[in-house]
C-alpha cells in the first residue's frame, strides 16, 4: 500500500516538473515573438497635456456607502447601489431620482442596468441576482425575478440582453442565467479565488473576469470554456474592463496597480503604477477612444492614466472617503465616480 502511494507521489510531482517545464517553454516562446513594447512604441507618440476635469454634478441621495453604479445605455441615466439598502436610478442631467427600489439585503455589492433600459439588477452577500423591471406598472419595489444558485456572495453581474445576465461570485464561479426562467444556463469554473468583477467584450460571446487569484480569465461563452488567463498582478484583482475595441482588458488590483492586457498578443503590455501610491485599486474604466483609463482607488482619488505612455495624467479629488466605483458614460463625455463618503460625482 504504501509503495503504491509513493508511486504516485512521485508521478505528482514528475507531472508537475513537466508542467513547469511546458510553461517555462511557452513563455521562451511567447519572449521571441515580443520584437518591442508598447513603451517604446509609445514614445513616438506626443505626451497628454494635463486633464482637468470638474465636478459638473453632484447626486445627493444615498444615507451610506455606495458600492456600485453603471450608466445606462442612453447615457443620461444611472443606477447606483448603496448599504442604506437602496437601489437608486438617477437622470445624472438634472440630478432627480427616477426611482428608489428598497432592496431585501442592504448588503449589496454590485447593481447594472439593462442595454433596454427596462431592467435594473443588483446583488451581493445575500448570494442572489434580484432583477428589477423599471417599466412595471407602479414603482418596482419588488423583484421580478430572483436568480438563487451561487454559493458565495454575489460580487458583480451585467446583463447581456433582457433575457440573459452574467454573475461572478465569492464561490470562485461565474454564471449565466436566464431571467425569465430564472435558472442558470451555464456555469464557468477555472478560478480558485473570490471572482470579484466581469466585464462584457464588444463580442457578446466573450467575457472576462477577474479574481483573487491574481489572474484576469476570458471566457468564451459558446463553449463554457477559460481560453486566456492573465497573470502578472500581485495581489487580489479587484476590477476588469473591457479596451473599447475589445482587444484588450484593463484590470486593478490591490497591488496598487493597473495593468492593459491583450489578447491577441495574450500579454501585459502596461503597467500602471506610480511611486506616491501605495493604495489598492476598486473600479477600472476606459475613455471612449481607449487612449485614457480611470481608476478608482482606496485614497479617495480618481487617477487617469495614458494607456498608451503609461503616465499619470491627472487626478481627480472632491471625494471624502474610498472611491468605490465609476464609470464612464456610452459616448465619452462624462465620468461618474462613487464612494463611500455617499455621493456621486459626475465630471466632465
């Protein structure tokens, strides 16, 4: 008996030294076929002027820290979820609330709204998708559907249309489901820490996500399967999202860094990071032409970094406390940010 466990003890650990042998050879190979960086491209390129962007308007509202928001379609509205329990739909325009949806758990995590425009949703450690029909008769104070199945609390879901949304969880997994049935389609498994946000490609047959294993995972949803894995951050990945053109993905990370991966050369291509900080990054965005990315970081600012020169181009600061999320409106022209001193800003 206890040769035969020996035996396969040795096989182990035999697979395992060919395994890191195989990746050693993988990453030779991916080296001679990097003939430049985007860096040294980059420097071709003329430096950004220094940004500045203001405060255009402040939305007032929420009596506890806000977790998430995401504009709609239209790029007029905006949903934003806060711990007083809230789910709030804002005409950033006027700064009036739409709607108020009292929400079952006030632990919420993360909230999106529908490309319709007919849907909000949100979710978080109460480990359910509760999705919300703005078009209902009286004010959606209800769920129309509860999507139940993850059994880790829910970090962050987008819908893909009306009928379908995508999950990621603290159950190491991401989900598909389908709303009107309310049952899950597919599941997606590769992995082995807390999933902690997901962004939609232009594709809408891929996705990506990223975990506390410190990797950002694509996944292609026709097959169920993980076809690329980034790794390089250090610490947990808090945010992923999407290059506009959809060749690429920005990730934030604990490790005070943002980093552009992509996926075509299925490599890093920018890091960025900057000596003074020293604080984990929540929420990840792209400007409409790519050439900026935003993110929000634990010091209460906003850094907007040149994606292509890797500098630091500006920094926005009116929040009180960590900015715990943002994002930037379908054509480019406004930036909402929110955090936990309870506000959201939008800046242009």
């Amino acid at each position: 008996m206890s040769s035969s466990t020996n035996d396969i003890a040795e096989r182990t650990a035999a697979a395992r030294r060919d395994a890191e042998q195989l990746k050693e050879k993988i990453k030779q190979k991916k080296e001679s076929l990097a003939d430049t960086t985007l860096f040294q491209v980059a420097q071709k390129v003329d430096k950004l002027p220094r940004l500045t962007m203001k405060v255009r308007r402040t939305l007032k509202g929420h009596l506890a820290k806000i977790y998430a928001m995401q504009w709609a379609v239209d790029k007029r509205h905006l949903v934003s979820a806060s711990q007083d329990g809230k789910l709030l739909v804002w005409d950033a325009y006027s700064t009036n609330k739409i709607h108020a949806i009292p929400l079952r758990s006030s632990w919420v995590m993360t909230c999106a709204y529908a490309p319709s425009g007919n849907f909000v949703a949100s979710g978080g450690l109460d480990n359910m998708c509760s999705i919300f029909n703005l078009k209902s008769h009286d004010s959606p104070t209800r769920p129309a559907r509860e999507l139940a199945g993850h059994t880790g609390y829910l970090s962050c879901c987008r819908f893909t249309s009306d009928a379908q949304i995508l999950t990621s969880s603290g159950d190491t997994t991401c989900a598909l489901w389908d709303i009107d049935a309310g049952v899950r389609i597919d599941e997606f498994t590769d992995h082995t820490g807390d999933v902690m946000s997901l962004s939609i490609s232009p594709n809408p047959n891929v996705f990506v996500s990223g975990a506390c294993d410190a990797t950002a995972k694509l996944w292609d949803i026709r097959s169920k399967k993980c076809v690329q894995s980034f790794s390089g951050h250090e610490s947990d990945i808090n945010a992923v999202q999407f290059f506009p053109n959809g060749n690429a993905i920005g990730t934030g990370s604990d490790d005070a860094s943002c980093r552009l991966f992509d996926i075509r050369a299925d490599r890093e291509l920018n890091i960025f990071t900057h000596d003074q900080v020293f604080s984990g990054i929540t929420s990840v965005a792209f400007s409409i032409s790519g050439r900026l990315l935003f993110g929000g970081y634990d010091d209460y600012h906003c850094y907007i970094w040149d994606t292509l020169r890797a500098e630091r181009v500006g920094v926005l600061s009116a929040h009180e406390n960590r900015v715990s999320c943002l994002g930037v409106s379908g054509d480019g022209m406004a930036l909402c940010t929110g955090s936990w001193d309870n506000l959201l800003k939008v800046w242009a």
